[in-house]
C-alpha cells in the first residue's frame, strides 16, 4: 500500500516536471517566434559587447575602448556621470554611467548606445571576474547601415578609445612577487626626470630621442622585416652616472610602463617566461645591475675551438632539470620565441661592468643599443647648472667660474650625481643669505643678490672639489 502511494507521488512529481520543462521550452519557442515576428517589422539592428571575453577572466578589449569613447566623444550628452582621478592626480576624468541611452553621429548617421548590467542568475560559492556582475554596452542602428557600422564605425570607435586611454592612464612601476598570488604588483610611477633634464651630451641624447621615436612608430617596419616588435638598451658606466634616471626619462618620453624585474627572486626558466608573459605592451623590462643579479658573467666557451665548456654542460643540465635560472633561458627571454608574445617592449640592462657580461648576451639583436654613461663632463654639467641653479653659460657674471669647471671636468672624472650633490639648494643655506640682506630696502634686488651669491658660492664649492680631486690624481 506504501508502495503505492510512493510511487504515485513519483509520478505526479515527474509529470509535473515534464509540464515545467514542456513549459519551459514552449516560452522559449514563444520568445524566439515573438522575436521573429518583431525582427521583421522592426527597422534597427542591436550589437551587444560583453564586458568580459569567453574564458570570463580578461576584459574584453573592444568593451573597455568603448567606454573610454563614450565618455570622451558622449559625455557632454549625458545625464549620469561618475568621476575618478586622472593621471596627474588632480584633476578627476569624468566617465558616463551605466542605465541610460547615449546617442552618437557618425558620418551623418545616429546610433543609440545603451549601457546596462545583469545580476548572475544563480549563486556560486567560488567567483570568478564578471560573476558579481554583467556589464554589457548595446548599439542599436538602423539595417542599412548595418555594413557601415562593421567596417567604419566600430574601428573608428576602437582607435579613438585606445588613443583616450593612452592619454588617460596612469602609468605603473612593476616588480615581481616571489611568493605573491599573482605575479606582479605594482605602484603609480611618477619619475619627473626628462631628457630635457637629463645631463648628458646634446648628440648623443638627441640620438637616443631619434631611436626611440623610430621604435614607436615601427610596427609595420617590425612586420616586413619579420622580427618581433622590441629593442634591447644596454645602459653601461660608473655609479652615479645616471642609468635609473634615463630608464625613467624613456619611460615619460614614450609613455610606457616599467617592469622592474628582480632576478635573484626568479626561480628557474619556467617562472621567468610566466612573468614574461604577464608583461603588457608599451612597457619597459629593466634588469638593473646584471652582472650583480645571477651569475651571467662567466664565458660559456667556443664550440668551434674546444668543444663545450664545463659552464656550458652544467648549464645544459640545469635546463634539463628546471631547477634554475640560467643563461640560456635568459637569452630565450630576449630574443627566443617568446620574445614575440605580444609588442612594443623595451628590455633594458643595466651594468657597472660591461667587460663582464657574456657576449651572447649583448650582442646585436639581443641589446641592439649600447648606451655608455659616463661622467659628467661640460656640456652635462651645462644642464645641471640649469636644472639646479637656474642659470647659463651666457650669464656674463658666472662666465669665469663656468670656464674654470669646464677645463677641470675633462681632467677629472666625478659622475654627474657628485656634481648635483654639489650644486643641490639648501632652504637654510636659503634662509642664511636672506637673513644677511634684511636691510636691503629693494626686496626684489634682495632676492636676486641672493640667487646669485647662493650660486656663486655653490660654483665655488665645485671648483675647489674638482681641484682636490685633481690634486689627489697628480700625487697619485
């Protein structure tokens, strides 16, 4: 009698099962004959861009140009605004808000956008980017500019986006995590060296600006040579001479972004092409002090001559075993096959001792550009005057100490930090040369005797330095 009853509950639970699929699919039979019945009376064609792409862990790139076109080309049109800061920090950007229609013209054409998120339909203990949420933009148009919008509009669409978030971002310094969840983080980077401000010889720095601009514009030079779309600097000299200071005067006149990569914290040739991976185009990968991070200085030996040297068998078993960083996977980094991983990187190393570091490894194609950064000399120090003094050659009063310093620094070698340690204003120093003047009746004359006595006196300062110095190498 149980049994009975059982099973009769079964079945009403299975036939009403059946009802709410037969249900189910029925609405949906219902929602696509609707649909039909509307399409064909309906003029407007919709285009929808999911905010995130199939695999739901990277943003789509065409959803995130379209916003920043939105809010660049619309914005002004409407209602609802949310604002974040800029680049610069001072100034907020304002970006349209979701939950309205946006209308855009194009080429004599109106098109509709609308921005709308969806709620996930059902809960998950485990989420992933995209489930809190669903953001969608729409466009909807007329059918007859159906080809139009395909072929125009949404490229055009596409190039104004990147170009505003180019304008827009706020550019990042990166280092690596050795232990981290993910395999780079990262803070603003907001370096205010220049090549204006770098003190360095004109030529020579007017022929780096020269290279760099060429390498910006090359990606279709990069495509008909065939080769992958990078440039590797060796930045080499003295400390002080200022290799960190050009990495970041590169970095504002190109605007990219810095991987500062710490090689003693990468394990093994596996790890290292990861975190080669997750590097992103318009960046530059800086490997200061090379010769100091992993052993890379020791020769690998000629094959033609000898054979292979005892260096390059254990590191033909340490690639073997994973077990470590080695050269040969430094090079695959370069210039291997997952050099071109993406485009527009710079890779630059930095050394005190380029004598010491394998030949493979700076060879051209790998470092195509040798950059030597030597001491100060006088046309750099012409810009250092300048940056920290505010003052010129052309400056009649200055003229002596000017002639004097410029025939010391080419018998002297004192690197272009030393010289701004010397010439770097001091508010007490400041302070102490005002107090002297307090009865000067015209402030203004007070201020520029100032100015001039502090120079003087810091120009002086210098001098006697690179006398000492000079003094010390003729007795040496």
């Amino acid at each position: 009698m149980v049994s009975k009853e059982l099973w009769a509950g079964v079945g009403s639970a299975l036939a009403f099962l059946a009802g709410l699929i037969t249900l189910a699919v029925n609405q949906v039979r219902i929602k696509l004959f609707i649909n039909k019945i509307t399409a064909s009376f309906s003029s407007t064609v919709q285009i929808t861009i999911p905010e995130y792409t199939a695999n739901r862990f990277e943003r789509n790139e065409l959803f995130v140009a379209i916003e920043a076109y939105i809010s660049y080309n619309c914005s002004d049109r409407a209602r609802k605004l949310k604002a974040e800061l800029g680049s610069d920090e001072q100034k907020p950007h304002l970006f349209v808000d979701d939950e309205q229609e946006i209308i855009d013209t194009f080429e004599g054409t109106t098109l509709c956008w609308y921005a709308y998120t969806e709620q996930p339909r059902s809960s998950v203990i485990v989420q992933t980017p995209g489930d809190e949420e669903r953001r969608f933009y729409r466009v909807a148009f007329h059918r007859s500019f159906r080809d139009e919008v395909n072929r125009s509009y949404l490229p055009h669409v596409l190039k104004v986006g990147r170009t505003v978030i180019a304008n827009n971002r706020q550019r990042r310094l990166f280092t690596n995590n050795p232990d981290g969840e993910t395999y780079w983080s990262h803070v603003a980077f907001q370096h205010p060296a220049t090549f204006d401000t770098l003190a360095m010889d004109p030529m020579e720095k007017q022929a780096i600006i020269n290279d760099l601009n060429a390498f910006r514009k090359g990606k279709h030079y990069y495509d008909k040579v065939g080769k992958a779309w990078k440039r590797g600097y060796l930045l080499f000299g003295p400390p002080g001479t200022g290799k960190s200071t050009m990495i970041a005067a590169i970095s504002n006149h190109l605007e990219y972004d810095i991987y500062d990569l710490e090689l003693t914290a990468v394990k093994n040739n596996i790890e290292l092409r990861k975190l080669f991976i997750e590097t992103k185009g318009k960046s530059i990968i800086v490997i200061e002090d090379i010769d100091c991070s992993v052993d890379f200085t020791g020769k690998r030996g000629d094959k033609k001559s000898g054979g292979e040297s005892d260096n390059m068998k254990k590191e033909r078993k340490q690639d073997a075993d994973g077990t470590k960083l080695t050269l040969s996977g430094m090079l695959n980094f370069i210039d291997g096959l997952w050099s071109a991983c993406g485009g527009e990187r710079i890779i630059i190393f930095t050394t005190n001792h380029k004598d010491k570091l394998d030949p493979a490894l700076i060879r051209p194609g790998r470092m195509d550009k040798h950059i030597e950064m030597s001491y100060c000399r006088f046309e750099a120090f012409k810009v250092l005057a300048n940056n920290y003094l505010d003052i010129t050659i052309s400056a009649h009063h200055f003229f002596e100490l000017f002639t004097e310093i410029g025939k010391l620094l080419q018998e002297v070698d004192m690197s272009p930090a030393e010289v701004a340690g010397y010439l770097m204003r001091t508010e007490e120093e400041d302070a102490d040369a005002c107090l002297k003047r307090t009865e000067e009746e015209d402030a203004v004359a007070c201020l520029k005797r100032t100015e001039d006595e502090y120079a003087d006196a810091r120009l002086k300062r210098l001098v006697e330095a690179l006398k000492k110095r000079q003094g010390q190498r003729g007795h040496g």
